[in-house]
C-alpha cells in the first residue's frame, strides 16, 4: 500500500527532516565498537543542552515512549508508598496519576485551573499541609491543552521546603528553556525523541543528579524501569545499553542533534515554533474558529480549537478532509470540552502552518461547515 506525504500537525510523532529519516538505513549491532562511541556521545550531547554538568549529572536512555521514561523516573526516586504532589493540568497529568498509582506510589491531587499555569505558592501551600510528600510531579508542557507550566518557578517553592521534583518535559525539551544545573531539588527531567528535536519514536531520555541515581538504588521494583540500574549499568559498560536498543533509531537521533545545532539550538527551534503557532492561532481565528487557550496563556507547543457550533461537524471527517490536502491531525479530544489539538512543533515551518490553515478552510467547506467570521 503506498501511503500518501503528509505533514503531521501532532504533538508527536512529529514531521521529520529528510535527512533524520535517512538515517534510519544505516544499520547498527548495538553491541559493536562503532555503536559504543555514537551512543556516549548522544548522552554527552543531551545532557549539555539540559545544562547537565559532567561531574553531577547522568543522561540516561531508555526503549520506548514517555509513559515508559516517567514511569521510570517515578518508580525510581519514590520509595513504595512514597507520595507525589501533581497539579492536575489536564491529561498528561492524569497520565502520572495512574503511572504512579499502579506503580505503588501515592498521588495527592492538587486541582488548579487547567487552562491556567500552575501557581507556585499553591504548590507551597499543598506541601506545607501535608508534610509526607516528597515530591512534585511537574508537566512542563501539558500536550492536552497547550499550557505551558514553569518547573523553576514550582521547584523553588518545592526547594525552600526541602522536597524534591520530577519534570515532565516530553513535549518541552528541546523548545522551552531548561537548565537542570541551576535547579537541584530536580531528581528527573524526562523527554522523548519524537517531540521538540524533531527525531523518530522509540527513545525515552532522563537527566538525573548521579549521587540521586545512587542513593535510590533499589526503589524501583521493575528490572525494566530502573533508572538506577541503567545509571549503574552505563558506569560498568561505558556506551552499552542493558538490553537490545532501537539502535537504527539513535542513529537518527543523532542525526536530529546535528540539525538542532545548526538552526542554533532552543532559542532558535523555540522562536520557529513560536512563529508557527503564531501563524495558527491567528489563522484559525480568521476561518471563524476559536481556540481553546487566550492569547496570554497559549504556549507554543500545541494551539487546541474548540470545534464549530454546526450540526454538520465530525471530526473523523474533518480530519479525513483535511488528510486528503496533504495535513494531519490527530483524531481524537484531549479536553473536558470537546478540542481539537494542532501541533506547531516538528520540521515544518510558518508557511507550512499558513497552508494548514488554508487547507482547514477547505475541509469546513467542503463539509457543508459555516463557521461565521468574527466582528
């Protein structure tokens, strides 16, 4: 079956460059000589652009997806039965709810606005009451709305009170500014490949304080999701990974460092996507529509849109439409009200975004959709 090109306007899996995917053809054994030194390098890599330090930090690799990295990073630093503090910013919140819920980990629910940053001194006020919680869980980015979140700001207030954060930045690094070095109560800030450095799925990534890594030895009751034990592996084989990695994958990760670089690292991938949603929100404004976020809370990652008030509206449909123009979304809601998520991050620009919005008002036409213009 010959599948169509599309630019994929999601949170991630995000539109790739050429080259990234062309990496994916040069074939590794994980376990040869030439595959040790490209492994230690991307983790030297990753954890200079986290401001990572190389006497105090480790970087660590892990297969598979962000629930899998947070899962790892809960098991890890939360003794069983330790409690975490999570602001519930919408689903990906929810989604550490439950990682450490079965993980054995005792969630205290702090419910704040959703389409609002997290208030630092609610935070405060939450671990002042309840003086059993060790840590804070952070969504930096939270992918279900767009809001973005400001892990310094939470993890002084955590700080001052002696307890400790673990950063959800999944869909943030690479993009939104983050220097671990300059925050110490952080045991864990955690990414994927697919999102903001614009490589493939299949890697999960933390940045951890190495004497953390040490200390926590033995918390995580998982072989699989312990990070301690990755940390303590990669002292006694320097460039090994435990078990059999996507290692075609971390080829073209690196890969995807090397573009990064050249555009001029996060401030510039951060101003492109800026452009992008930008471009969208405007847009999507001009064609009638609404967005989910006001302008002074929309982050640049992900522009939600509140669907249009006409008995003829589908999303499946709109999102067929909008597929046979060459641009896809995803498919289902991520807010209590019904949204729709536009990505603004990947290898795509302002001027794709600016024909994304065009080919958005095509789909609504040719769906029968009247969507009536602001005054």
């Amino acid at each position: 079956m010959k599948i169509p090109t599309q630019i994929l306007l999601t949170p991630g899996p995000v539109t790739t460059h050429p080259d990234v995917r062309a990496a994916l053809a040069h074939d590794f054994a994980p376990w040869d000589d030439d595959f040790r030194p490209l492994y230690a390098g991307v983790r030297e890599r990753v954890r200079a652009i986290a401001g990572g330090r190389s006497d105090q930090h480790s970087a660590l690799v892990l297969q598979g997806c962000g629930h899998f990295v947070t899962e790892a990073a809960i098991r890890t630093f939360l003794p069983p039965g330790g409690r975490i503090l999570v602001p519930q910013t919408g689903s990906y919140a929810d989604r550490m709810n439950r990682l450490a819920t079965e993980a054995g980990r005792v969630v205290v629910k702090l419910v704040i606005d959703p389409d609002r940053p997290t208030d630092p001194q609610e935070v405060a006020a939450a671990l002042q009451a309840d003086p059993s919680i060790s840590h804070v869980g952070i969504v930096y980015s939270e992918t279900g709305s767009g809001v973005i979140h400001d892990p310094a700001a939470i993890g002084r207030a955590a700080r001052a009170l002696g307890r400790r954060t673990i950063v959800d930045a999944v869909s943030a690094f690479g993009a939104l500014p983050f220097d671990i070095s300059a925050q110490p109560e952080v045991d864990a800030m955690v990414f994927t490949s697919n999102k903001c450095i614009e490589a493939l799925p299949g890697l999960g990534f933390a940045v951890c304080p190495a004497e953390r890594l040490v200390a926590c030895a033995g918390n995580a009751g998982s072989w699989s999701f312990d990070l301690s034990d990755i940390h303590a592996h990669g002292l006694r084989a320097p460039g090994s990974f435990r078990f059999t990695p996507p290692a075609q994958v971390l080829y073209a990760f690196n890969t995807a460092l090397d573009r990064f670089d050249a555009e001029g690292g996060q401030p510039a991938r951060l101003a492109r996507y800026t452009a992008n949603m930008r471009t969208l929100y405007d847009g999507v404004r001009a064609l009638g529509l609404t967005p989910w976020l006001a302008p002074e809370y929309q982050g640049p990652i992900i522009v939600n849109v509140r669907p249009p008030a006409d008995p003829a509206w589908n999303l499946q449909a709109f999102v067929d439409a909008l597929k046979a123009r060459g641009f896809l979304l995803s498919n289902f809601y991520n807010t209590d009200e019904p949204s729709f998520r536009v990505g603004c991050i990947g290898a795509i620009t302002p001027t794709d975004m600016a024909q994304a919005v065009a080919a958005m008002g095509e789909a609504l036409a040719a769906l029968g959709i009247h969507v009536p213009k602001a005054a």
